[in-house]
C-alpha cells in the first residue's frame, strides 16, 4: 500500500482519471472542471491517494479557504472528492486519508474543516457535526418582481471584473481571485444570469447549477436586494420549474423580502464541521467579543472538556458535536445549557459566527 499522499505532477492525469470513472461515470465533462480550484494542479499539494500496484485506490482532496467575515478571518479547509474504489472499501481507506487531509490542514494553521456529504454517520466517526445555518427558499411558483430597466443575460461569457466586485462586498466571503472568479465562469453545466443597468454598471447576478450538483438551485447571486430579487424573479419564469436560492441566515434583507412572496422556506445546515484548532478559533471568537463589548466571555478548551460562557455562568461539556453547533449554529446557547438571561443575552451577542461557504467554493 502506497499512502496517503499527494500525487507526483507525473500522476495527476491519472488521479484525475480515477475520479472521472468512479464520480462522474456519466458526465460529459471532468470533475476537474467542476472544481478547477480544488482540483487544480495547484492545489496538488492538498490531494491525498492510496495506491496499490500503481493504481489509484482511495482519494479526497483538502482545499484551504480564508474566509472573512465581520469576526474575522478565518482559515478553512474544506474536504470533498472522497473517494475509495469499489472492491477496496471498508478497509479504512477512507478514513485513514480523511484523518491525513485534516493533519495536512491543521499544518495549514486551518481552524476547521468542512464538507458536504449524506453520509453523517460516516463523518461523525471522525469528529464532524451538522452546523452553521443554511436557509432554503423555494420559488415552487413564479414571483412577481418586474425588472424594471434591468436588462438581463443568460450566458456564461461575461466579465468576471463586475461579478467579482459584487461578490466582494458580500458580509461573508472567502477571498478569492479575480482568476478564480474567471476559472469558475467556465465550470460546466451552469446558468449564469446577469442583470445590467441602462449605463452598463452590473446589479445583480445569481449562478444555478453547478457541472453535476446544485441543479436547481441558486448558490451564488450578488447586488443589491430589489435588483437581486427581480434576477431571481426571472430565473423562476425563464426555467419553468420550481427554484430553490440558498441564502446565509445572516442576509437578513434578502431573505426578509424573498418571504414576502408565496415561498417555501426550508432551514437546513451549512455543512458538516470539525473544529481542527480549537485554540486559534476561540481566540479569534473573543477577540470578537471584547470589541462588541462582551466582557468575560469565554471559550475554552482544555482537554476533552469545553468552558463555555459569560460572567458567573460558566459552562463544561466533553460533548463537542454540541459547541461545533454553538459556535457555528443552529443551537443558540439557551437550547444547549439553562443559562441564566444575561449569559444566555451575552453568548448569543457573539455565537453564532457568521460563517457561509459560497457555491462555486463547495468542495
Ligand atoms: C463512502 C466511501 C468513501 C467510504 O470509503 P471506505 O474506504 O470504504 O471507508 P472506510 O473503510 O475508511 O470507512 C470508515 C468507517 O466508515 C464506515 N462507513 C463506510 N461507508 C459508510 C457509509 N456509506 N455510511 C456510513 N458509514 C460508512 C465504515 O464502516 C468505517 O467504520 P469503522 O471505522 O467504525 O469500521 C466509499 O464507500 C465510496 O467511495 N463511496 C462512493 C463515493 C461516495 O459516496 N463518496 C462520499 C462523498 S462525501
């Protein structure tokens, strides 16, 4: 057995071949186009394999993302393409390359990971919990939001500049380049509506499907709200089926003025994280709450134990699963412990974070 570890620039094709046959047997496109940051030869340093007699075995890849949001920045890895061939599963192959990608990002000074996935139980075995909040607004029918001297395209071949400049005034982003913002323009199987001003100037822009995942759904849109809302409008009339947009619970506005329309409105989760520095994230949460003014705020690990709290309300927990969906949501602390008000007032000023992994991100 050869691995875990990253492939030889030799390999990749080979690699990139693996998982072509055994992710998108049916596609008419490669997974790496899917996914040109994470899957790029760049990133190679980040993939993990298992080999055996030269061929490709098991495989995930890690993704470091900085992510900053009104708490700060924050450093993420997010995990995805895992991966063990057919007649070489249950043999822990998965999770011994799983546990190296997590090592890999905690060398990357990463403060958690995370991934999407159906499979939670395999993931809880190895730390990773539901948490962080993810609204689903469904547009079963069409909504009525004329779009008022907006004109609006339906292609891929647009600037990246403008759409990148909207992306970057978002309250949670990762920091991406404007290459990247270009290198995602051309993933496969995707609808990219744009809508312009009478000057020319970009107002919104919202991105459904995504090569093999998020058909339907709207994961990445920018502008401002009345703009934004007319885009949407349109996808749901120009598409002829139901829409669903995936909103952060922190776009308020937005989702404010979505509801206002005949929609379903589904609460779900951002994903499945594993805390990975304990240490460097609840430093980064205090730092927070100093500046908002929370005094005695605190967070703090000291071996399996958890101290969370405020003031005299001071908390313990070996029960990670529940500070992961503190820190991140949906739990809100009353739900996790019988605070007394004013701690319960205290954490929720700070908890939870503000965190959202845009679409074209997604590993
Ligand atoms: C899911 C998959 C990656 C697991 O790979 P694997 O090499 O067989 O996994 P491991 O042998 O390391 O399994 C680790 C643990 O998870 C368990 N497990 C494996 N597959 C599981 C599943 N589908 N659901 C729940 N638990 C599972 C194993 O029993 C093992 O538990 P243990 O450590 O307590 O014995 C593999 O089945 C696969 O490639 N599936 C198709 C692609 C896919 O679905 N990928 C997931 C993308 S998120």
């Amino acid at each position: 057995m050869d691995g875990p570890r990253a492939p030889l620039d030799a390999e990749f094709p080979t690699v990139v071949e693996f998982l072509d046959r055994n992710l998108r047997p049916q596609a008419g496109w490669s997974i790496r186009d899917e996914y040109p940051v994470a899957l790029g030869r760049q990133n190679i340093g980040n993939i993990r394999i298992i080999k055996d007699d030269d061929r490709v075995l098991s495989h995930a890849v890690m993704r470091p993302l900085i992510v900053k949001s009104p708490v700060g920045l924050f450093k993420v890895a997010g995990i995805g393409s895992v991966v063990t061939s057919s007649g070489h599963r249950n043999r822990g192959l998965s999770r011994t390359i799983i546990e190296n990608c997590l090592q890999a990002a905690r060398e990357h000074g990463c403060d958690f990971a995370i991934l999407w996935t159906d499979l939670h139980d395999f993931y809880r075995k190895m730390g990773f919990e539901l948490a962080g909040s993810e609204t689903s607004v469904v547009l079963e029918e069409e909504i009525d939001v004329p779009a008022d001297g907006l004109k609006i395209l339906e292609t891929s071949k647009v600037a990246a500049d403008p759409i990148h400049r909207l992306y970057a005034r978002h309250t949670v982003t990762s920091l991406r380049t404007l290459d990247e913002t270009r290198q995602y323009l051309r993933i496969p199987n995707m609808r990219v509506y744009t809508a312009w001003d009478a000057a020319g100037a970009l107002q919104a822009y919202a991105i459904e499907g995504k090569g093999s995942d998020l058909d339907g759904y709207v994961h990445e849109w920018g502008g401002e709200v009345p703009a934004l809302l007319a885009l949407i409008a349109h996808v749901r009339r120009a598409q002829k089926r139901p829409i669903t947009v995936i909103v952060p619970a922190h776009s308020q506005n937005l989702l404010r003025r979505l509801k206002a329309h005949p929609v379903v409105v589904n609460e779900g989760f951002l994903g499945m994280v594993k805390i990975l520095n304990h240490a460097n994230l609840y430093a980064k949460i205090k730092r927070h709450a100093r500046s908002v003014g929370v005094g005695g705020f605190a967070l703090e690990r000291q071996g399996d134990l958890t101290y969370i709290g405020a003031g005299a309300g001071i908390f313990k927990t070996d029960a990670d699963a529940d500070v992961i969906r503190l820190v991140f949501g949906p739990h809100k602390a009353s739900q996790i412990h019988g605070f007394d008000p004013k701690t319960s007032e205290a954490l929720e000023a700070v908890l939870p974070v503000p965190m959202w992994i845009w679409g074209w991100d997604s590993v």
